[in-house]
C-alpha cells in the first residue's frame, strides 16, 4: 500500500520447502508474464530446526531455496533481451572457510547458528560465481551484494534480548536497499556478471575459495542432486499414500460388505425362521382340518347306525 502500485502481486513461497518453491514457480508461470529481475533476498539467522526436506534451516532457506527457485525461472529469465539474478548474500561470508558436508544434515544450535549462517552465505557466493560462469555470453547478468548489517527481522529466531542488542548496530532498511538497488537496475553493471559488490556499491572480492574451481564445480554438483533426490524422496511417498488410502478402502468395503452379509444372513435366517412356523402353522392347521373331518365321519357313522338301529326297529315292531 505505501507504494501506490495497485499492481503487486502477493504469491506464497517458502524457501524451507523445495516443494513450495515447485508450487510457486508453477503459480507463477501460469500468469504468463516476463520476468526481467530475480532478487533471492530473504534470509535467516538462528533456527535450530531442519527444513522439510532434512537440512540445516539457514543452508536451507539462505541457498538451497534460492538455488532451486533460479534453476525453476531460468527458461523465462532468458526470454527477455535482458535479465539480472541479484544473490544477497553477507561480509560473514568471509569468515566460513569451507562448506561442512557433515553439518547440513544436522541442526544447529544457539550458539552454532553463526556458523551455520556463515556457510549459507558462502554457499551464496559459491552459487552466484558459478552461475555466472554457466550463463556466460548469455542475456543474464548475475551478481551478489552484500546490504550491509541492517535491520530487518533476520534476527526474528534469536532470543529477544539478543535481537535488540544486535539491531543497535545496525543501519535502516532504505539504506540496506541501495545496494541490492544498484545491483538490480545501474547500467554500469550490465558487463560485470559474476562479481561481489559491496554495501557501498563498489565491486570486492570474496571468499578466495571461489578461485576453487573444482570446490565450486562439485559443491554445485551435490546441490543438484540434493534438489533431485528430495524430488524423487517425494515421487516415492505418492505412491505409498495412495497405497495406504487404497487399501483403507478396501477395508472399509469389505467391512462394509461383512456387515452387509451379517444383516443379510440374519434376515434370511429370520425368513426361514417365519418360512418354518408359517409351515408349523400351517400343519397345525390341517392336522386340525384332519381331525374336524374324523369328527365329523365319526358322527355321521353314529348317526347312520343310530338310524339303521332305528329302521330294523320299526322294522320289527311292524
């Protein structure tokens, strides 16, 4: 609202769920429009979590995000004459020397999560050196800056009391964003893909590990696959959820089908019950015919010979 463009768009992303990233990306694309600058700015510092796909919550959100969320918009970025990826990253970067595989799978603690903070922000700069190098010659300019200590909610996961002691060191967001400002739309950067610029808007060099070529090459090469395997990790559990729910199914209707017998038996039971004393009923009822009719021979026979008697008497009287 303060900027007055009635045309921001608010779309869900987050960058602790790869399959977040997927949706958004997809959402995205389905609006159909270009897309001229890619800025990865957000950040965190202090969770002591996973992410949802297993990895320590500031590589997670901080690189492994962003990097996906690039590779997923790289065909649009490249469908304009010019692009930029801008890659915030931060000066602690300077102080990881390198990237701890054994660390990213494990949650980092209060006291750790400097350290941890410091990998992904190398990871950043790792990330945009070797982006730079693989869209050379290319319409996409890309480059990583440093805001400067600024205050934003980066420290939201930190203690309180914490959090306000750093934010007094801190400098304002409108300062933190000429930087990142600079580095997405001066033309004085449209040659210089694949440097580090600085909270003062002048190129620096960064992490002399970047000049590993081959440190830079494999740690691109695992993230890749990291982004695969959690992909395919997720492929799997379809098919076993779908599963599962088939199979509930299935045991609802053969429980269903159980009671459906149960209530026809007893009814088919309760019918050759009433079959059975209708039929009881009913030989009841002849035997009882039977016997008015023996009844009634029988009288008819007294009868008959009381009249014989009665005729052999008159008979004789005559």
């Amino acid at each position: 609202d303060s900027t007055g463009n009635q045309q921001v768009e608010f779309l869900k992303l987050d960058l602790s769920s790869l399959r977040s990233v997927r949706d958004f990306v997809s959402e995205f694309k389905t609006r159909n429009l270009p897309l001229h600058l890619l800025i990865l700015n957000a950040g965190i510092l202090g969770a002591t979590t996973l992410s949802m796909d297993g990895f320590e919550m500031s590589f997670a959100v901080n690189y492994l995000g962003h990097f996906a969320l690039t590779k997923f918009l790289l065909d649009l970025l490249h469908c304009v004459p010019a692009a930029r990826v801008v890659i915030v990253s931060s000066e602690e970067h300077y102080n990881a020397k390198s990237i701890p595989y054994e660390k990213l799978r494990v949650p980092s603690t209060l006291t750790s999560s400097l350290e941890a903070y410091q990998v992904s922000k190398l990871a950043t700069i790792l990330f945009a050196t070797e982006l730079s190098k693989r869209l050379a010659n290319s319409n996409i300019t890309v480059l990583s800056v440093n805001p400067g200590f600024v205050a934003t909610n980066l420290f939201r996961s930190l203690p309180m009391l914490v959090e306000k002691l750093l934010k007094q060191f801190t400098t304002s967001v409108t300062e933190g964003c000429r930087p990142i400002l600079y580095c997405a739309v001066s033309k004085e950067l449209d040659q210089s893909s694949g440097h580090y610029i600085a909270s003062t808007c002048r190129r620096k060099y960064p992490n002399p590990l970047v000049k590993d070529t081959a440190t830079v090459e494999i740690f691109w090469e695992k993230t890749e696959q990291w982004i695969s395997e959690a992909f395919r990790s997720e492929q799997k559990q379809l098919p076993q959820q779908q599963l599962l729910q088939q199979t509930t199914q299935e045991n609802e209707n053969n429980n269903f089908e159980e009671k459906d017998d149960k209530i026809g038996g007893e009814k088919e039971h309760e019918h050759q019950h009433e079959h059975k004393h209708e039929h009881e009923h009913e030989h009841e009822h002849e035997h009882k015919h039977e016997h008015q009719y023996e009844e009634e021979d029988k009288n008819e026979e007294e009868e008959y010979k009381i009249e014989t008697d009665n005729s052999d008497t008159v008979k004789l009287n005559g």
